[in-house]
C-alpha cells in the first residue's frame, strides 16, 4: 500500500422499489381520497383548503419514499450516507477499513442474528452483495451494499487479508 496515494471514490446507488413502498403510496393516495370526500360533505367551505394541503402532503409522500446511498471512499475510511427525496442527506455510518473484520460476497454471509445493527445500503436484496462485519465499541455490525469494480479493489488495497471466499 502507498501511504501517499490519496484514493477517492463516490458513488451513488438507487435502491429499487419494493411492494412495501408501492402499499403506503397507494394507501397514502386512497386515505386523501377518503379525507376529501369527507370535507366535501361536512365541511363544503374548507374543501380548497384541504385539497391543497394533502396535495402537498402527497407531493412530500411520494418524494421521500425514494431512497439512494451513497458511498463515499477516502484512503480507507468509507462513509454510508442514506439520501431521501434526492434532498435530505445523512451520514448513516463511517467505517474505518481497520475496523473491518471481514469483507465478501453473499455466498458467505454471516448468521445475522449475532449483530446488533444490519443496514442494507445495496441496490437490492437479490443483486450481488458485500458485506463487512465490523469490530467496535462491543458491538458488531453488518452492511450490505454493492461497491463497484473499482470501489472493491481501492478497498481490498486496505483489507487484503479479510476477504471471505
């Protein structure tokens, strides 16, 4: 390893839509549908009003359903940050390539039951996926996400002797 060659690597992963979020979009659509005919019959005069609020309520609905990681890679610290509505941005986890205990491919995925925290910052559960099972402050995490090519060999220069097969 080069202990001055800086590696920087971005990317942006969009998870892909699940039946889950299809159900609370429709359900979001039908409750509005349900509050409008109700404020049409009782309350004639607040119908406007009303219109306009779920309309905005909706608009926020279906804009924060949408859900992307991404994956930020700096000489050996890689940062999870979750993006919601392509707007509101946080860091969900910063791991430290010393921190990694062991890093492969879902063939060789660990009892999930063990670890006190699982995020899934990956396109989707049936796509190829990584994990790291991560060692800190007595707790073990692990995370599935999908680094590209490049992301995987700028992580393996940190971690060579950690990669379950």
């Amino acid at each position: 390893m080069n202990q001055y060659k800086d590696t920087l690597i971005e990317e942006l992963i969009r998870q892909k839509r699940t039946g889950r979020e299809a159900f609370y979009k429709f359900g979001a659509v039908i409750l509005a549908i349900i509050i409008l005919f109700a404020v049409f019959l009782f309350i004639n005069i607040l119908f406007v009003v009303a219109t306009g609020i779920l309309a905005l309520v909706l608009f926020f609905v279906f804009k924060y359903t949408i859900k992307e990681y991404e994956y930020s890679f700096f000489n050996g610290e890689l940062d999870f940050d979750l993006i919601m509505g392509q707007r509101k941005r946080r860091t969900v986890l910063t791991v430290n390539c010393k921190q990694i205990r062991s890093f492969g491919d879902n063939q060789t995925e660990p009892e999930r039951a063990r670890f006190s925290r699982v995020l899934d910052a990956s396109v989707s559960p049936k796509g190829r996926m990584y994990f790291t099972a991560l060692a800190g402050d007595n707790t073990e995490q692990l995370v599935f996400f999908n680094p590209s090519k490049r992301l995987w060999e700028a992580m393996l220069e940190f971690i060579p002797r950690k990669v379950v097969n």
